[in-house]
C-alpha cells in the first residue's frame, strides 16, 4: 500500500504532543534505518555475488596454471627427449666413427646414401635389413638382391644388388 509521508505525518502530529519537525525527523530517521537494512541486505547479496564471482576466478585461475603447469612439463620433456635424442645421434656417430676410421663414409651412412662399392656392413648400417631378399649362387660368385619398401606384390621402391657382399647396383624408385 503506498504511503503518503505528509498524512502519516499529520496522523502522528495528532496521535502525539510532539511538533511537526520532530516528527518529519523520527520518520525521516525510520526511513533511512529501513534503506539502511535494504542496503544491507543488498550488500549481503553483493558480497555473496562477489564470494561466488571470487570463487569462479579462483577455479578459472587454477584451471589456468593447471595447463601452464602441463605446458611447461611437456616442454620439459620434449626438450628432454630432444637431448637424448642428440646423445643417441653422437654415440652412434662415434660408434660408426670408430668401426669405419673415415669420416666420408659416416656422413654416408648417416644420411642413407647408397653407393657402388659400399659393403654388406655398410648397407646394414645405413638402411638396416631389408625387408626380402633373393639370393643367386654361381660358380664363381653369390649375387644377392636386396628389396626395402614393398609397394607391392614383388614389387618394392628400392632394389640394392650385391655381388659377394659388394654393393654393384642399385635401383632407387622413391
């Protein structure tokens, strides 16, 4: 029900021996308290709000440093990875480096290079074994024919030939 604050007021004036002053400064004073109590309660409200806004920036900022956490362990890891990786390349290269005694032939074997002359021991090393292999025995020699990378039946994208361990051929279709 709306109030009229002049009615109320002459109610009160005439309910009561106090002036008229006196009674716009007790209503003003009961009006203030009751927008005191709703700012209050509105205050609480704000406060919860905030509470629940505070509480859903603290899981968002953990779900942050939880995947800035997982992001710098994976870097850590892939540059531990990296790291073991490189001392795997340098101890095969020394080992390589110490069976052949010629710095040519590693770069050779190293980039997978193929070449007429290359041995049995070298071809392992480079291309590891193949994948099929035929073997020919003459009178006089044994002729193999190595097979990498099938792409068919009998049918493969590189053909290594070797005449007594020795590398003569080679046919590359990749």
């Amino acid at each position: 029900m709306p109030k009229n604050s002049s009615l109320d007021n002459s109610v009160i004036a005439a309910t009561t021996p106090y002036t008229t002053s006196e009674v716009s400064k007790a209503s003003n004073v009961n009006s203030s308290s009751s927008i005191e109590a709703n700012t209050g309660s509105a205050a609480a409200e704000q406060n919860s709000s905030a509470t629940t806004s505070d509480d859903e920036t603290h899981w968002g900022r953990n779900i942050f440093l939880f995947f800035i956490i997982v992001i710098i362990a994976k870097w850590i890891l892939n540059r531990r990875r990296k790291i073991l990786l490189a001392e795997a390349r340098a101890a095969h290269r020394l080992e390589l480096l110490t069976k052949y005694r010629d710095e040519n032939i590693v770069k050779k074997i190293l980039a997978r290079v193929i070449w007429i002359g290359e041995t049995k021991e070298q071809l392992l090393d480079s291309l590891h074994s193949p994948e099929d292999i035929d073997v020919k025995a003459f009178k006089s020699k044994t002729q193999e024919t190595w097979k990498y990378e099938r792409t068919g039946k009998n049918r493969y994208a590189l053909r290594v030939v070797l005449d007594d361990d020795i590398v003569v051929s080679y046919d590359d279709k990749r």
